[in-house]
C-alpha cells in the first residue's frame, strides 16, 4: 500500500471517494483505442512529454515534471475523442496522474498532474495539482495559449452522470466552486472546494477541483459547446485507505449565470 494510504473515515454519514464515484461513468463519452500512435508534447515549461501506445490499455511515458518523481514508465491510459479534434488522455501512476487535455487542430494542450500528498495537512486538499500549458508536436500552433480562464465564474450547471448521480456546480471565483448532490449516495451533502479553469479552446475548458473533507482531486474537460458533455477522472484514496482511480463523465445542463456589476471576485 502507498505509504500515503491512512484509512478514510466516514463522519456523520459522509461518503468517502469510492462510493459516490461508482458509476459515475455511466453516461461518459465512449474509451479511444490509441494503440500503435505517438504523442510527443512540448511544455511551457520547456520540458517535453512523450506518449507510446502499446495497446489498447497500457502506454509507455517519459518526462521530467514538477509533482512526479518518476521520470518514466508504463502506465494504463484513458483516452477519449471529446470532439474531432480535441481529445482528453489520461494516465494512471502509482499515488498519482498525469491528465491532457489536446487539440489536433490548433496544437494546444492542457497538461494537469495531479499527486497524493503523503501525509495530511491542516486545511489544504489532500491532493495536489499542477497545470502547464504545452504545444503537440507536428502541429502548427494557432490560437491563443491555453491559460487559467475566468470564464465560468458565475456560471450554473447540472451535471448528470448516471441515473442516480445528478449534480449542480457553481462557479464562484478563480480559485473556488460549489456543488450539492440532488441525486445519489450523496444526496444532501454538498462543499465548496478549491478549483482551477484551464482554456483550452472555445468552448473547451479544463476544470479541476481538489476537495478539503475527503482525500480526491478530479480533472474535467467541459465541452460547453454544442456537445455540452463533460469527461473527465478521479484520483483520491478509497474509503479502505487505497489509492483508486475512477473514470467520470456525462451531460451538461445550463441553468444560468449571473454577472457582477461593480466588484468582482477573486
């Protein structure tokens, strides 16, 4: 077990990370078999991210980022066509993920990593993360550079990810968003957590949040476009204390927005 696995417990009926993510993938875009293709990425960091796909499942990786220590190895993959040219991929490592986010028309990425603190910290998530944006490689780059975007501040949506998971989120300043659980094993509870939003292209953002009260963090990709769908991953440590990873995914419903007249938030 990861040294940085301590056992979740569950206060006053709270639900730990593997019991509202299961099934959350009910309604997520359909898995992307990648075998045989490279990815090579250039980060803005000057770094470089390098992606083989041996088969369906498993890819070979190398790179040199902030929050991982290992340089490379193999890992299972995510991937999945978000539109026809915008793709979200995601890798699994060992207490830890490294999530893209990609376009093959204007060459632009999103990368996240996200990393499972060893020990806990009074008031700060339990999982980390840190974001770069980077340029595929073969692809002219075109359009503006993804960076952190204050686009969904005000927004409201539900998102439905099953029959029985129905959320709503509103985004209310560049660093936070709430959410409540209308439907599912978390129906009644509800936060606000610490979230960053990532443009990757119109209509495409890259939203992350990383939650205070149990050990998970998640990384999205918002098609808020006319697909208005939503992919995306968890990483966090199980109600046993185990790092998991779970799959996440499904529909958009726009209720609104509000927009500030005089002060704004953060």
């Amino acid at each position: 077990m990861n040294e940085a696995a301590t056992q979740v417990i569950d206060e006053d009926g709270w639900k730990s990370y593997d019991e509202f993510a299961d099934g959350i993938d009910s309604f997520r875009l359909p898995q992307s078999d990648r075998s045989g293709q490279h990815l090579e990425f250039v980060l803005d960091s000057g770094e470089t991210l390098a992606v083989d796909f041996l088969d369906a499942q498993t890819a070979q990786w190398s790179a040199a980022l902030e929050l991982l220590s290992d340089s490379q190895g193999k890992a299972e993959y995510d991937a999945v066509q978000v539109r026809s040219e915008a793709y979200f991929l995601n890798l699994k490592l060992d207490g830890s993920s490294l999530t893209v986010a990609y376009s093959t028309a204007t060459g632009r990425a999103v990368l996240v990593e996200s990393l499972i603190a060893e020990t806990e910290s009074p008031g700060v998530p339990r999982v980390r993360q840190h974001f770069q944006a980077a340029r595929l490689q073969g692809v002219q780059a075109s359009g503006e550079q993804p960076a952190e975007s204050r686009d969904l501040i005000g927004l409201r949506n539900i998102y439905r990810y099953s029959p029985s998971h129905l959320y709503e989120h509103v985004y209310i300043s560049s660093e936070r968003y709430a959410w409540q659980c209308l439907e599912g094993v978390q129906r009644g509870h509800g936060d606000m957590d610490l979230a960053t939003v990532w443009k990757l292209a119109e209509g495409l953002y890259v939203f992350c949040f990383r939650e205070f009260r149990i050990p998970v963090a998640s990384v999205w990709l918002h098609d808020l476009g006319y697909q208005l769908k939503t992919t995306g991953i968890f990483l966090g440590l199980n109600g046993s204390g185990e790092v998991e990873h779970s799959r996440g995914g499904g529909d958009i419903y726009p209720l609104g927005s509000v927009r500030y007249p005089d002060a704004q938030p953060i």
